[in-house]
C-alpha cells in the first residue's frame, strides 16, 4: 500500500517522524508520497525524501491559496526556485504539487490569491511537469470545471496526474478521463463516513483509483477529529473492498506504482 498524498513535513508530523514511519511500516505501508503547498514545504519534502530514500518520495508545488511565511517572493521567482530544487534533487523528486485552483473562502492561514495569479501558478507548474516528465497532484476545491477545462486546452497526451481529494462526483468522472493524457482519482480518509463518495467510486475504473491520507487532515472513522497519519492507509483500502465488492489492494497498489514511476517498490507487497 502506498499513501500518495500526505503532508510529513508539517510541524505536527515531523517532530515525530520517525515514530510515523514506523508506525506505518507497521500497517503495511510500503511508501509515501509527500505533498507539498509552497516553495519551504518543498524543500523540506526533498530533505525527508533525501533522508529516507525508498520509503519517503517528495512532490514539490505551490497550493493556489496556501501562503508561504517564509518567502513573500513574486510567482515568477517561487517557481524559479522550484525548478531549481528539481534541477538540484530530480533523484528524490517524484511529482508536480499540489497544484491546480481554489474557489472556496480561504481559511486564516491562506490566502484568497485572485483568479490570474492562481492561473499563472498552475500553469507554469504545469510547464516544470511537461518539462522534466513528472505527474500532476491536482488541488481542486469547487473549481473542478474550470481545471478540467484548463488542462484539456493544454491538450499534452503526455501529461498525467491525480485529482486529490477527489470531490466531483459521477457526473465529473467522464470529463476526467476524457481529458488527454492519464488522470486518476484520490480518495481520502473521509470515504469511510460520506456516503456521496462511496456511491461515486464506484464508477471510477479500478485502474484509475489511488489512497491517500491527506495528513494530518482527513482521518477515517473510527479516528475521526484525530492527527492522521500514514498508517491509516489500509483503513480506506479496506473500505474501498467493501464498496466494491473485492479485494483491490493490488490494483490500488501498482496504479500507485504506475503514476509515480515507483519502479523500486514494485516488488514490494502491496
């Protein structure tokens, strides 16, 4: 099982790292894509990826609403450095994100970045993905028409990536993967007790459904409310055989493989 969305470097998570990925290791977790929200974020993905290779794979990006306290640089340079990042540490790097819109209300600790400037950020995240050949973690938040419309423009058949979180229920799903290039679905904690979701998964092609955890947000019953963690993964692989009817884990498993070109875990049990 491979937890391709959660956010280690985040305070709560990364004073106990080490407890975290032993934990996880524990519940069957074989590896975890780190998300990251802005240009420090990424940075420190690349450190923990650096420093637990093979376990830990870093994405970098810049969330269209998250701020960056520790760099007020224009958008221009934020993405400058994160091609300098990709340039420095390509090794350890194994995504683009998360990256895409945000038109819902910001809360405090972001911001409401206008409509051009999150356009902008995209796009030119975009560029780093076509450029150096990785996959697309895809931020959607009540914006999931304008992104689809955004990448079929685009039009790269090259081009793939992950609908994070995803929240656009069926009528969204054939939009999806009519878009060129390859695009999947990621399911969160919160399939466990939102019952829109699990009716909507069920018209996703297995070989298009990825698990994330999202941590520390996101947590499945019965840890609802609770920090998550990586280690909660094969509660929503568990509820995802339950909705189906089968055991996907496998399939689950090498889509993650799949995406994110994760060649040397590919032997590993799912």
């Amino acid at each position: 099982m491979i937890d391709t969305h959660a956010h280690l470097q985040f305070p709560e998570l990364l004073r106990k790292i080490e407890e975290i990925i032993s934990q996880s290791k524990k519940a069957g977790v074989s590896g975890v894509v780190i998300a990251s929200s802005n240009v420090s974020d990424s940075k420190k993905a690349v450190e923990l990826a650096e420093k637990y290779s093979g376990f830990l794979f870093a994405s970098i990006g810049i969330h269209p609403q998250k701020t960056d306290p520790y760099n007020k640089s224009s958008i221009t340079e934020q993405i400058a450095s994160l091609k300098a990042l990709l340039t420095k540490s390509q090794d350890s790097i194994f995504a683009i994100g998360e990256t895409g819109l945000d038109f819902a209300p910001a809360p405090p600790v972001e911001e409401d970045r206008l409509l051009k400037d999150q356009e902008k950020l995209f796009i030119e995240q975009v560029k780093l993905a076509q450029e150096f050949k990785l996959p697309l973690i895809l931020h959607a938040r009540q914006a999931n028409d304008q992104l689809i419309e955004m990448l079929k423009q685009i039009s790269d058949p090259n081009l793939k990536g992950v609908f994070h979180c995803y929240s656009g229920g069926k009528k969204k799903i054939s939009k999806i993967l009519e878009i060129p290039g390859e695009w999947y679905f990621g399911f969160d904690g919160n399939l466990t007790y939102d019952q829109g979701l699990q009716t909507t998964i069920r018209f996703i092609p297995e070989q298009r459904i990825l698990v994330e955890t999202d941590s520390p947000y996101l947590s499945p019953e019965p840890y609802r409310g609770k920090v998550n963690t990586p280690a909660t993964i094969p509660i929503i692989v568990k509820k995802i055989n339950e909705i189906l009817g089968k055991d996907t884990s496998e399939n689950i498993f090498e889509n993650s493989i799949k995406l994110f070109n994760l060649k040397k875990l590919s032997s590993h049990n799912p």
